[in-house]
C-alpha cells in the first residue's frame, strides 16, 4: 500500500472468511495500522444498479416534460436512447447477469413507463445487455493482444456462416457492428465476421483484420461476402465470390445492366449459393407506412419526385442509383412500363431526370429524380386515388432495430431456410424488373 500511496480505513473495513475445509483452523485477524479489522459473516454490496435504477427514474421526468412540449416522437425516442438508456447500460455487463427477480422487474418498469411516454416499443433491457455481452465478446474474439482474449474459444459449428465485409464506407462499417452483436434470438446470429477488404491500407476496424481478396475466396471458414463498394464495381466484386462459391450480400443495383444481373442469377442457381440483394428502403418506417395507406386504392396518377445532392464518380446513371425510389413505386403499385424518359443537365453536376411510366391499368406515374449542389434530401409525392389524395409522407420515427440489422436477419433466414422458395422467387421477379426498367429509362434518355 505504502508504494501505491494507499491507505485503508480500518473503520470502514471489515473482513469475512470463506473456508470451505471440515475443520478449518482458527485464524488471526486482519490488522490495518495496527487496528484490528471485525469479522463478519455476509456482506452486500450496494453499487451500479441501484444508481441505475434511481437515475433513470429521475432521467423519466425530464422525458415527460419534453412530450408536455409537444416534441416529435423521434426526437422523444432519440432523448431517450442517448440519455435513458445510456443510464441503463451503465457497467451492465458488470451487474445485470447477477441482479435478482426484483431489480430486473424494477428495471423492466422504468422501459414500460419510457415506452408510455414515448409512444413507441423500446428495447427490453435483457435484450440491452445481451447485445453489450456480445459485442464485448466479439471485441475480445477478434482481438487477440486483449488480455482476456485466451478465456475465449469459439466453439466450431456448421451452422456458423464466416463473412467478409467488402468495402469499409459507412455500410460496410455498420455491417461489421451488427455481425459483433446480432440481434439476440435472430437468423444474423449465424453470422460470424472473419475480416474485410479494402484498397486503403487500413488498420484493423471494430477489432477486425483486414483481409485479401484471394485470401477471402480461398479459405473455407469465410462463405458469406457483403459487398458494400461503389455502384460500378458491384457486378465483378459479385461475380468473383459467386464463382469462388460463396453466398453474397450486396447493396442496390447489384448491376448497371439487365443482363448481367440475369448472368449472376443463374451463376448463384448455379453454385447452389444464396444471391441477395439489399434493399433497406423497402425496410424503412416511412415507406411502411405508405404502404398501408396504399393498399385497397385504386391509383388514378402519381408522382414521386426524390431531390438530393450530387453523387460521386461510380454510382451509375440517375436510373440505376435511385433505383430505391423505382422499387418503391413497382412495390406500391405492381409491374410498371416506361414510355419516355428525358435527362437535363445542368452546370455544377445539376441533373434531372424524368421518366413516365405506366401501371399495368394504364395509370401514369410521374418519376422524377433530381440532384444538384445544396438540394435537400426528400421525397415528394402526389398519389391521386379514387377516395382521396396523399400529397406528403409524415415523418417516421426510427425503428429498434437498424436497417442494416433487419437487412442482415432477412438475409441469413435465406442462408438458414427460412424464406419460401415462393417469396425467393416474388423477390428475384421484382429485382430484375426494377433492373430492366432502369435499363429501359437510360437508353430512353441516350437516345
């Protein structure tokens, strides 16, 4: 103690033995500064959870306020993550594991009370600590100069699909987190990250490795690849893990072109692997929204016109780079035709394109896709039915689970089985003809 310059209170100290022998011996009691230190025989200790509990209790006031002032849900649900639940999971992976019936009820009664403020379903606080297990656990798995990465030992099961991550943007970013902490329960926990590709030379990330190209196809623990790089090179990026017979992830357009998309369909059917196509606007809670209020109308005319800024080199023509808002439009309303499309531009990378488009009753659907220096990111719509008009989409608040997360458990339900050969079959139709309507919409405005 003298050489940490520590001293220990004798008042304030006490001492209990812990002997497990048949006849354990009598022994001397502790002495501190030559105080003799009591004996007892159990002790409690009184730490985090019940700072956590009494703060977060006093955190809910202030959440009532901000909903007496009429702040938006998402902004309640953002105070709430940032603040509330940050309290929560305070050393969580220290105290929950161990805490008893009735402080995990008196936690559990702190989310309700957050959610009846809020409005709106708030992650359970034993999903809270097993995802921070987890990530923890992944940290140290991947990191092998962590001090308590020898406790752990992966335990080898077939059921296990090894990925790589190819591309480290802000997807392939996310990517990596949500593979270190699945969501508990889900398909995603089958996937495991075994490290990722990037041309910069980059240090580890999230604790993960970078890795080859040729290592990542030739080792036979990796047999999942997310391809999360620019538009332009989606297709051969696809084409050399699809060949190497591994299942893949990739962002939309997984192609510029029709035909290659078709070319790596049958390549996937080929090798017996899984091919899929993220598509997380189809994930989000304002498009699921107006998809509700969509169905049972009857559409007489719409538009949909989507402003943003400019793109970088890459990404492909306005038709293939907004294809979200093309899906959206061959969701809400079925197989669609184009019958002309026009593209302008202007100076500084201003661009708009217009493509018309024909539903299979012959109703027009206007879609507008604009970008240009300082343009707000926003969708505009004007979807006129038989019974009424939806001229806006509210503003959503963000679902408890990310996009990626839910794009991830979709994915791996199809590595598992758990997708119908039925809805396998509804996704590729949809894809490919979002695909050769882009295709279509180009050479109309080349032309």
């Amino acid at each position: 103690m003298d050489q940490n310059q520590l001293e220990l209170n004798p008042l304030k100290t006490v001492e209990m033995t812990v002997d497990f022998r048949e006849n354990p011996p009598t022994l001397p009691h502790v002495t501190i500064l030559n105080s003799t230190v009591s004996s007892v025989d159990s002790f409690k200790f009184l730490g985090t959870r019940k700072w956590t509990s009494h703060m977060a209790q006093q955190w809910l006031c202030w959440l009532c306020q901000l909903r007496k002032f009429s702040l938006p849900q998402e902004l309640l649900v953002i105070f709430y993550t940032a603040i509330i639940q940050s309290v929560l999971c305070t050393s969580i992976t220290v105290w929950f594991g161990s805490a008893i019936k009735q402080n995990r009820n008196s936690l559990k009664r702190t989310i309700r009370s957050a959610e009846k403020i809020v409005g709106a379903d708030l992650l359970p606080i034993q999903d809270l600590y097993s995802s921070r297990v987890r990530n923890q656990a992944g940290l140290i798995t991947a990191d092998p100069s962590h001090p308590r990465h020898k406790l752990f030992r992966l335990l080898p099961s077939v059921s296990m699909f090894g990925a790589v991550v190819v591309g480290i943007g802000t997807a392939g970013w996310v990517r990596i987190r949500d593979m270190l902490a699945p969501l508990p329960g889900s398909p995603a926990e089958k996937l495991g990250i075994k490290g990722f590709i990037s041309r910069r030379n980059l240090d580890p990330q999230q604790g993960v490795s970078p890795i080859s190209v040729e290592e990542a196809v030739s080792r036979e623990d990796i047999q999942v690849a997310f391809i999360c790089t620019e538009n332009a090179s989606h297709e051969d990026s696809v084409r050399t893990f699809l060949q190497a017979g591994k299942h893949v992830c990739v962002e939309y357009p997984m192609t510029t072109t029709y035909n290659a998309a078709v070319e790596l369909w049958d390549l996937a059917q080929e090798k017996g692997v899984v091919l899929h196509e993220e598509h997380i606007e189809l994930l989000t809670e304002d498009y699921k929204w107006l998809k509700k209020e969509v169905e049972g109308k009857t559409l007489q005319e719409g538009t949909l016109h989507f402003t943003g800024g400019t793109l970088k080199p890459g990404f492909g023509f306005p038709s293939f780079s907004g294809i979200a808002r093309l899906t959206w439009l061959v969701e809400l309303f079925g197989e669609l035709s184009v019958t002309t499309a026009t593209l302008e531009e202007g100076s500084g990378n201003c661009s708009k394109m217009t493509a018309q488009l024909l539903t299979s009753n012959n109703r027009p659907l206007t879609w507008i896709e604009e970008r240009g220096p300082g343009l707000p990111r926003a969708k505009n719509i004007n979807f006129q039915f038989d019974s009424c008009t939806l001229n806006q989409i509210p503003p959503a608040p963000r679902g408890a689970t990310g996009l990626f997360m839910q794009d991830s458990i979709h994915f791996a339900a199809k590595l598992v089985g758990q997708i119908s050969t039925v809805e396998l079959q509804r996704e590729k139709v949809r894809i490919l003809h979002c695909l050769e309507l882009a295709e279509k919409i180009q050479k109309l405005c080349q032309s």
